[in-house]
C-alpha cells in the first residue's frame, strides 16, 4: 500500500520472551489498521529495534498466514529503555520523531509492558500495549495470550511421561516454567492429573511430599507424577533448600528445582524418581486454536485504541470480553495463583482447606 501524505503511521514491536500467538497479534494489528489505510512500522528486536532505530519489512502477501506461526517474525529481546535511560529514552523519542510515529504498540509482558506504561507516562509517547506471556501473571486480563497453548504443551507432556513412569515403576518430576507465578504448573499438573503439585505461591516442606508419596504407595501404587513449577520455594526441616539468590533484576535465580526433589524423594522414599525439564517446549512451536484467535481479537482491540487515540491503555480479556484497561493497572501488581484456586483444588498441592 502506497502511503499518503496523511496516513498515520503506528510502530509496533514483540518483547521479552517469545510466546505463541505474537505473530498472530501482529496480524490483528495489521488487519485493523488496514481499515484506516495507517503504515505499520515494525520494529525488530523489542524495544531494542527502537532503540537503535531498526525496523523490517513486512510482506502483505503473507500477512494473513501469521496467524498459524509460532514465535515472532519480529524477533524478540530482553532490551529496556529504562536499563539506561540516560541515554536510551532520548534515543527512543528521537526513533519516534525520525519515523513521524503517529503511535506505537507494544507486544510483551511486564518487563516489555512497564516501559511502554513509563513512556506514556513520564514522556508523554503515544503507546498502546497487548499482554503477552505464557506465564499468565499480568494483572488487570484474565489471561494473556501463549498461556493456553503453554499449558497444553506441558499437559500432553505429562501425560506421555506417564506412560514410562507406569512401565517402570517410577516417580517423574516434571519442571514447568514459572519463575514467581504458577499458572502453567497448576493448569497443566490439575489437567494432567498429577499427584503431586509444588508452585511458587506456597513453599513447601518435602516432608509433605514424601508423605504423599508414601500414602499413595501404600494404596498399591506403583508410580505417580509430580509437577514442579521453577520457581517453587522448597523447605526440609524449615529451611530453605531453593536459590535465595537474586539476579540483576532483583528476582530469585531458578533452576534445578526438579532435580532436587527427585534426588530428594528417591533418596527419602527408595522409590525411583527421575526429573524432566520442560523449558522452551512449553513456549515453542505454533500457538493452539485458541490462543491464535485469542491473540488476533487482542491485537485488533490494539489497533482501535490506536486509532480512536487512546494512548496509555492495554487490550484484556474481562469475564470473557475483549476491552481495555490503563497499562498502569495492568503492570501496578504481579498476578499469582489466589487461595481460593489453590483452594479448590487442594488436594494437588498438599494444603488444607482456606475457605468453607
């Protein structure tokens, strides 16, 4: 499309980690944006594409087939203005000013989101922003695209371990993504009918694993599964056997959390336990049905706040909706698993009862 000397003109970018269904938001932007003849400016690379003022082209030939890919045509990255803003965030409005960007849309999670809602802010840009993130901890949506296609991945991974963990007789502990939220471990452990569920939202004592285990093989069972979130906070004996250890970002440092309570159940109960980690599985390959229409319906509200001017705002998903929210309430507070999920569904994950 050629473009006139009036058409508005929207950047749009993909950030932090790679989730299925952000081609597919990139395309409902786009088909959106065609009502309104607007040049869609993409920036490679998250906000470091803005940042170094580097974009790509687009083939509008294609455009419609996103919808069935996997990760992002854009290519993602964990840059952030605000990791040096001294010399970034002019960078950014100089990007903004080269490019006569009339709006930008930010595709991310709340790294990618924080800086989107503090441009707006503080420097008064024009962003809009989708949720995006297989972990499902924004707040303000009641989910964000890549999530259900994640839980799928890690469910069909589960149930195929349990064949072998049958036939062997064995105890498989499945380590899922979820650095401080639980979402995909919980979905998937509950779907997969695990025994035994560990998320970050509640520490546990391996005391009440290996009694689990023990009143289950006790009963005649010959294996189980159990579904470990990364970030899971476990204690023996009250103390704390996970990494206490901060990254850069302030955020505790995950990893090997499987491992551990495999080595830890084989060597309490005698039962042989093997430790599976998931890891990129869960946000790789195409997005599920959902999540493709999910992701579209998320982008194409997107492109209408642009063009209606409502900058500062996010698409969401309220009680089955798809409307808008501030981008302030939508990063203000990390969403973790509620008591009363846990709650309902109590005897995964080894807690009494928080609620009559």
């Amino acid at each position: 499309m050629s473009e006139g000397p009036s058409a508005m003109r929207v950047g749009i970018l993909t950030g932090g980690g790679d989730a299925p269904g952000l081609n597919a938001a990139i395309c409902g932007v786009w088909r959106r944006l065609q009502d309104v003849e607007a040049v869609l400016v993409p920036f490679r690379d998250g906000w470091g594409g803005v940042i170094e003022d580097r974009v790509v082209h687009l083939d509008p030939r294609h455009m419609h087939e996103l919808v069935t890919r996997g990760g992002t045509i854009l290519g993602s990255s964990s840059a952030n203005p605000y990791r040096d803003p001294g010399r970034d965030v002019p960078r950014v409005k100089a990007t903004f000013a080269r490019r006569r960007l009339d709006a930008l849309v930010a595709i991310g999670g709340e790294g990618t989101l924080l800086a989107a809602e503090r441009l707006h802010r503080e420097e008064g840009l024009p962003v809009v922003g989708v949720p995006k993130t297989i972990d499902n901890d924004l707040s303000a949506t009641d989910f964000t695209f890549g999530f259900f296609t994640a839980v799928d991945r890690a469910m069909t991974m589960i149930d195929q371990l349990r064949t072998t963990a049958d036939s062997h007789h064995r105890v498989m502990v499945v380590e899922c993504m979820g650095r401080h939220a639980g979402w995909i471990t919980a979905y998937a452990g509950v779907a997969a009918g695990a025994e035994v569920i560990l998320v970050p939202e509640r520490p546990v004592e391996l005391n009440e694993v290996f009694q689990r285990l023990r009143t289950l093989r006790a009963t005649g069972k010959e294996s189980a599964v159990v579904a470990v979130a990364e970030g899971c906070r476990i204690l023996e004996d009250g103390r704390l056997l996970s990494s206490d250890e901060k990254d850069e970002y302030g955020c505790y440092k995950v990893g090997g959390a499987g491992e551990m309570v495999a080595r830890r159940i084989q060597h309490a109960l005698g039962w042989e336990a093997r430790a599976i980690v998931l890891g990129h599985l869960q946000r790789s390959g195409p997005p599920g049905a959902f999540d493709r229409i999910f992701a579209l319906r998320l982008g194409a509200k997107a492109a209408r706040l642009v063009m209606e001017r409502r900058f500062g705002r996010m698409s969401a998903l309220r009680n089955g909706d798809v409307t808008d929210v501030a981008l302030s309430e939508a990063v203000g507070e990390r969403k973790v698993l509620s008591p009363t999920f846990i709650d309902r569904y109590q005897d995964f994950f080894l807690v009494p009862a928080l609620s009559p």
